[in-house]
C-alpha cells in the first residue's frame, strides 16, 4: 500500500508514530507561519501540518495545493493542542516531513462538503464527486451492509445465489418493457427482465428449492422518486412450503436487518388482510405508525354496519347523494383555526386528492361544532363523536362522494394530518404484513381482467370455484410486506398445475396460441414434475432508503438515472450511428 494508515483511524495512541497517509485535500488553511490541511478519504479527516520554520520548502509547497488535489504525507502522529471532538482524529495532527503529490484536480464544481452548494443536475453530472461526500458514501455503505446482512441470512437457511439471464422474453409485471434488438436475429428483440419471475419458478422445477438473487429488473414506467427504470430486487423462491412459511422465512429476513443493520428489534410482523387495509386505512399500504383509522357513516367494505341515518335524509344534499360519507378523527386538533381548515379544504380540493369539499366538527370548551349545523343537531353531532371515537379536543374530517375515490381521498387526507400533527415520526418503524389482495382486478380502460401481482398467482384453493362466474371476488394466495406506509415488498404462492394456469390466462383474455407463444415453456416446465412453490422479492432500494431515512431510492444508487430516465453523467440514452443501425437492422424515425 502507498500509505500506512487510513484518514479515519489515528488517535492518541497513535502519537509518536511515524505514518503515511494518502488522501484527497479537503480544505487548507494558513495560520501565521503553520499551514493546515484536512486530508480526506473513505475513512474520515486527518490533520496535516506544515511548519515554515522548521520545514520552510516543504510549507510552501504545502501552501499550492489545491482543494481536491490528490497527495501523499509521511510525517509523526502529535497531540493536537486545539482538539476537535466531533472528529475521530480530533485529538492528533501528523507533523509532515515528505510530501508527494499524486495527481492535482481542476477545481471542483461544487464543495464536497456535507452540505454542499451543488444543485441535484450538477452534483449528478459529476456523481463521482457527488458520491466524495459524507452522506451519499453512508448511503452505499449502507446499502452495502444491507445486502451483506441478506446474504448471510439466506445463506444460513440455505438459500443459493443463482444468477439468471438479462436478455430474455418478457415478463409480465404489468409494466413497459424495455427492449433490445437481437443483431443476430434480425427484426427480433430481447426484452430486459421486469423481474426473474418466469426464471425462478423454473429453478423450483428444476429442484433448487430455495432460490435468492440481488437483481437488477427493467420497467419502462414514467419515474417518481421511489421509482428508477432499473432497480434492484431481493428476489427469492421457495419449495415444499405453505404461504405462512414464507411468511415466517422473510419476516426473520426483515427481523434479521433491523436488528444488524439499524440494531432495532422489531417484533413479529402483524397481518392485515387486504379488505380490512382498504376499510380501515383506504389504502393496500398502510402507514400503521399512527391510528387514526377511517370510520364509515356508510356501510364499510366488508360488513354491513354502516350508519347511514346519522348523516343521510337531514336534507344535506352532499350526504345524501353520496356513495360513502368516510370519516377520520384526528386526536387534539379541535384547536385547528378556520385559517387552517380553509387551508386543508383547499388541499383535499387539488386535483391529485380530488375531493369536492371538507366537513369538519370540532369538539372544544363550547362543546361539538360543525360547518353543516344547519343540518344537524347536537345529538347528532354527539353520535358522530362516537361513531369516531372523538373526545374532547379532537377535530373530526369528513369526505363525501362515490366510494372507490372518497376512500382513496380520505387515505391521503389521513396521512397529511399524520404528516401535520407529527405522527409519521422518522426512525419508528411498523411493519406488517398485507395478505389476501384480490387475484384480479377489473380494467375499465381495456374491459377486462388483469392480473393484481402477476399471472403465475395462485387463488386461494376455497375461492377457485368463483373464478368462472364472479372472478371479482377471488382472493390470492397472494402477500404485501409494508412498513411505514411503502410496500418494501410482495409475492405470492405460485399456479404449479398446467390446467389451473392454462385457465388463468384465459380469464387475462390471452388465446391458448397467446399463451403457448409467451409462456409455453413455462407451461411445459409444469408437465416435468413441478413442486409446489411460492416466493417474494423486496425492492432492495427501497429498503435502503427507508433505512436511511430517505424517500428517495436515488440517494441509494451510485449511478441512478434522472426523473426523464436520463444519466446526465454519460448522457444515456444517446443516439446511434447509422452503421450501428444498419447492423442491428433498425430503422429509426
Ligand atoms: N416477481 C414479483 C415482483 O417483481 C415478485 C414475486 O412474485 O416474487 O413483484
């Protein structure tokens, strides 16, 4: 190694030692006949320093130095008079006596400092100095240990690592594929993998038993920050199991990397079944860090025990005309001044919540208050206090309208007073576990089924016989794991019969031709002995970033791409020379 030590690692027991470091200059400073350098790397800062009169040569030499230039200094570990506890190397300085400069640097074009003054395009052209920075590098070191703690969790239970191919067929995730022209085999394409689904279920054919890949998937869909065209999954499968084993198997996954990585114990994953997520939170995702569950004056999902008469037939129109009148208490904010609520019914009126309007009632020292008083009673306004579970102090919200866009609505609205009252707190984690999601869901766009997770989705064995006459009401063998209100991941318990498969397609209005020419091999595969199997796969990204405290998966990738899908660092995607072109046989427009 050209150095002896790294810039992080020397302290006071260091002292009298003669080292060689090597690092980037991170910032130097010229006080009265002393020069000081903060020499940077991986690891941390050490200080360097530079004394004119006992070493003049070698000080000025130390004074031309550039921030970023990259350079090597022997010299004694000494105590540092002036201790700087915030650093590791705080308590020591080296005392250079030889000093080599490896390579200079232009000056960069924003500070590489932990707040820097780059804006995002800028710090991306320049991403390998961007990623010079404290916390993008934490970032990837955490995604490192992420990925390490994975392994050697799969690893222990037997789990093998098999890579599977990159150029393949598509696989339907229900997203855009990308695709890449075969020069081989003119006018044919590959498509990149959404997932390796189709391939991992071949390995259970072929008697792996349990499968785990950190793997790259490609999906064309437009960005938002928890999405890149190319992420990366934990993908995993499993033989001989039941939906609970899968369960327990990646629950001790998700223990496991809380407990190495954040060192928090979490306790084991409670489970929610898809019907009682959308009643209760109005969303397949739900942020259980606080209550605040929606409550129905109209009869819920699932039961029948609605209470219509509390807001219907008093002549209010909008409840009266409304599909679902949803409600949500939100605890101590009967305070909320009219500013604040005309503020709120603006926002639930933006186009992206799309609700017509907000009905409060508050319950402060005058006692219940509504903004439809006109309507409504005092007795009333107590048994919607009840109905909600109100107390004094606390504000009531309520939305009304057709069901599917209220409940959707009232879900946004719950997590924007989560957001206002503090109760989405950073570094409290609720994981859980999201199970029976419908198998299909109907398209009004292209009139038909669609797959929910994906075609290889087993329904649950007592719900097969709906599948011919009210497939709306199947349910899948079919799982969700969310915590803090994202999905960090899902799967399912997979078709293993040939027949059961042949009949799915059919049902996502693919002709036996159809799904013979796209998935033959897979319904081949069936006919060899195929064992029962089901798996999941984590959105490896998105892990990182909820564990770092992120809501953007691109702090967690070295090279991500931006939200028009672009690397402004290479400037990908670029076009292509006509001699290119003509050898892959594509015509560009
Ligand atoms: N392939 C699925 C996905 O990418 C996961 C699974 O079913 O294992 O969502």
């Amino acid at each position: 190694m050209l150095r002896t030590n790294t810039c992080g690692e020397l302290n006071s027991n260091n002292i009298k030692q003669t080292v060689t470091l090597c690092g980037w200059v991170q910032k130097s400073r010229d006080l009265g006949g002393m020069t000081f350098i903060d020499l940077r790397d991986r690891y941390g800062i050490t200080q360097l320093v530079f004394n004119m009169e006992t070493n003049k040569e070698l000080c000025e030499q130390a004074r031309k130095l550039g921030r970023e230039f990259v350079i090597k200094a022997t010299g004694v570990v000494t105590e540092r008079s002036n201790k700087n506890a915030k650093i590791a190397t705080g308590d020591i300085e080296i005392m250079v006596d030889e000093l080599s400069i490896l390579n200079v640097s232009k000056t960069p074009p924003f500070t590489i400092e932990d707040e820097t003054d780059g804006g995002d395009d800028l710090r991306m052209k320049y991403r390998y100095l961007d990623l010079r920075r404290n916390p993008v590098r934490e970032n990837l070191i955490l995604r490192s240990k992420i990925g390490k703690v994975t392994r050697d969790y799969l690893d222990s239970l037997n789990f093998i690592e098999v890579e599977t191919p990159v150029l393949i067929k598509s696989t339907p995730e229900g997203a855009r594929d990308f695709l890449v022209p075969s020069r081989m085999n003119q006018g044919q394409f590959y498509a990149l993998p959404q997932s390796p689904q189709t391939f991992k279920q071949l390995l259970m054919v072929a008697g792996f038993d349990r499968y785990f890949q950190i793997v790259k998937c490609f999906r064309d869909e437009d960005l938002r920050a928890d999405r890149q065209p190319e992420f990366t999954q934990i993908d995993c499968e499993m033989s001989f199991v039941s939906q609970q084993d899968i369960l327990d198997t990646f629950e001790g996954l998700m223990i496991e990397l809380f407990k190495k990585v954040l060192h928090v114990d979490i306790p084991k994953l409670p489970v929610m079944t898809f019907a009682d997520a959308m009643e209760h939170y109005g969303n397949d995702k739900p942020d259980i860090r606080f209550d605040m569950k929606i409550k129905g004056f109209t009869p819920p999902l699932s039961k029948g025990e609605g209470v219509a008469e509390l807001v219907k037939g008093r002549g209010f129109k909008v409840f009266d005309d409304a599909e679902s009148v949803l409600a949500i208490c939100a605890k101590g904010a009967a305070s909320y001044t009219r500013k604040q609520i005309d503020e709120l019914t603006e926002w639930v009126k933006r186009p992206q919540i799309g609700a017509t309007g907000l009905v409060y009632m508050r319950w402060n020292d005058e006692g219940l208050k509504s903004s439809v008083d006109k309507f409504y009673n005092e007795d009333d306004l107590k048994q919607w206090a009840e109905l909600c579970g109100a107390e004094k102090g606390d504000l009531i919200l309520i939305l009304a309208g057709a069901e599917k866009k209220t409940r959707k609505a009232m879900s946004e609205l719950r997590l924007e007073m989560g957001n206002r009252l503090g109760l989405r707190k950073q570094g409290d984690f609720k994981c859980l576990w999201v199970v029976d999601f419908p198998l299909l869901e109907f398209d009004d766009e292209s009139g038909r089924w669609h797959a929910m997770h994906h075609p290889f989705t087993s329904p649950k064995p007592e719900d097969i016989h709906l599948l011919e006459n009210n497939p709306g009401a199947v349910r899948a063998n079919a799982y969700d794991m969310v915590i803090n209100g994202v999905e960090v991941g899902g799967g399912s318990i997979r078709i293993f019969d040939k027949t059961l498969q042949a009949k799915m397609f059919d049902l996502l209005g693919f002709t036996p031709e159809d799904a013979q020419a796209q998935f033959g091999f897979l319904m081949n595969a069936f006919e060899f002995g195929a064992p029962p199997h089901g798996g999941l796969a984590f959105g490896f990204d998105r892990i990182c970033s909820l564990f770092g405290g992120s809501d953007s998966i691109r702090d967690f990738i070295a090279f991500p791409k931006n939200n028009s899908g672009r690397d402004v660092m290479i400037d990908s995607p670029s076009e292509i020379d006509k001699k290119q072109l003509d050898e892959l046989g594509v015509s560009v427009k």
